[in-house]
C-alpha cells in the first residue's frame, strides 16, 4: 500500500479585492486536490472555490487585533501590504488551523501552480524541514515549512521582529529578515557559501534550490543567460513555457508581467471564467490568453 503523503497548508490572509485572475489561481488549486490552502480576509469567498480551498471572512481591523492578541504586541498597520512582514508568524498565529498537518507555508495569489507535489516530493518533505523555491533568499510567494514548535516560533529571531512588525513601515521580513536565519553570507562565491552552510543547523535541514519560477527578478534563467520564457502554459494541472515544454514547473509567479498588464480584455472577468472553465491556457506579458493564442 502507498504511504499517504504528508500534508500541507498554505495560509494567504488577503484583503482588498480578489485579482482579476483569482478564477484561473483557484483553477490552479484545484489541480493540487491533496494540498489545502486557507483564504482570509474580506473580498468575499470566490466563486467556484475548490473543494481544497477554504475562506474566512474577516475584516482587516478584526485581522490585526487578532495578530496583536496572538503575538502579544501592537500590530495595526494602515496598509494590507504590511502582512508581508507577518508570513513567516502564520503558522504560529493560525496554529488552531495548521493542526493535523504535517507542514504549513505561506504564499500570494499572483502566481499559477503546476503540479506542486511533483516538486514537493514525499522524499524531500521527509530529508528537509524547510523549502524555499529561490536558491539565495525566501521566497516569499511560496515557502513551505514542517508543521512543529521550532518553525512555528522561528519568526521570533528575526532581528527586532518586535519592534520591526509594530511599526507601518515594510520591512521584507518574510524575505530578508527570514532569510538572514537560514543563509550565513548569502552573497559569498558558491564554495564558500556553501562551506558558510555546513555550520548553520537551519541550513543544514532547509532545501534552497532555485525553481526558475519567477523570471525577470534578477536570477539567470536555467542556460545562465537572461533571455527568458515569453509565454508560459498552463495545461491540466502541468506547467511548462515555450523555452522548456518538456521541462515542468512547479508554479510560475508573474509579479513582473502583473504590472505590465493593461485594462480590457487582460482583466476581463467574462474572459478570465471562459478560461478557467477550459483545462489549457496560456499567459504572456499582455495577460491571460486560450492555449492557441
């Protein structure tokens, strides 16, 4: 008999107005069904949420005297986007959900998944406590964790977390600052840093390999140039783009090409649920397109 593979949360609190992407996202969940994800915040639960997707209302003023009554200290910012100081606290601050599984991580919604236990193998969820799909820092938009005491309280050594989380300013504490735990002189040639690693304990049990998934964001792409995928597909669950179509992907982020994208067609919401109802499409700079565009 086939071991069960170990399970998986990941918790995205969210507010303001879903993307107008959130069909094709959930679409996307939809085809990990063994891994769940928790939505909180006050956008109103999605239309079509997969059966592997649950949402929790809250508002963003009720969300913050939650955090502050958990951590014990005064967390009421006046911008959402400061959340992404509090990802790695999540599984500390929402361990009445996280209970049961065997990890827990953190995310964002603007990216697709593909097959992310291809990726996420029983194999490497027992050798490593720890992943990051980014291979010198966090990566923010995806990091999965084991679900015990140590990782739930890690956030605590964040450099003056306390004072850092209190204040309005971003700090890029779910990058940065959490990075600075696992990686010794991230910037030393790769030999040395890798020698730095052998005597940190957190090094030794976290995963750091660079999953290609977020192009345009300072890392080489896998030849070690700087041309990149100009369109990434989407097909049944599997990911791949017009570089690597026999390659898959465990997610591809497009925090890059969002900001590219324009009104109209792109954001249509009629466009974006005909898409989610087919089981192929396709994404480029100029939005989210039918597989044979």
């Amino acid at each position: 008999m086939q071991a069960t593979a170990p399970s998986i949360l990941l918790l995205i609190p969210y507010f303001g107005q879903w993307p107008f992407w959130m069909p094709l996202f959930l679409k996307s969940c939809e085809h990990n069904p063994d891994i769940n994800w928790l939505l909180i915040g006050d956008c109103g639960e999605p239309e079509g949420l997969p059966a592997n997707v649950r949402y929790r209302y809250s508002s963003f003023a009720d969300y913050c005297d939650l955090v502050s009554e958990r951590l014990g200290l005064n967390f009421h910012p006046t911008n959402p986007y400061k959340l992404c100081d509090l990802k790695p606290a999540y599984g500390f601050i929402h361990q009445d959900d996280t209970q049961g599984y065997d990890f827990w991580g953190f995310g964002d919604l603007d990216l697709i998944y593909g097959d992310l236990r291809a990726y996420f193998t029983a194999e490497k969820l027992k050798r490593y406590d720890f992943f990051s799909t980014h291979e010198r820092r966090v990566s923010g938009h995806l990091c999965v964790m084991r679900n015990n005491e140590h990782f739930r309280t890690l956030f605590w050594r964040i450099s003056d977390f306390r004072k850092r989380i209190e204040d309005h300013q971003h700090h890029a504490l779910d990058e940065g600052g959490f990075t600075r735990l696992f990686l010794w002189r991230k910037n030393f040639p790769k030999p040395l840093f890798k020698f730095v690693g052998l005597f940190n304990p957190l090094r030794r049990v976290a995963e750091f390999r660079e999953a290609f998934s977020t192009p345009y964001a300072k890392v080489a792409w896998i030849d070690g140039g700087y041309d990149f995928p100009q369109r990434w597909y989407w097909s049944a669950g599997h990911l791949t783009n017009d570089t690597s179509q026999t390659r898959e992907f465990p997610y591809f982020h497009f925090v890059v090409w969002k900001s590219l994208w324009k009104h109209g067609k792109t954001g249509d919401a009629a466009h974006i649920t005909r898409l989610a109802s087919d089981e192929c499409w396709s994404v480029d700079s100029e939005g989210f397109h039918s597989r044979d565009v």
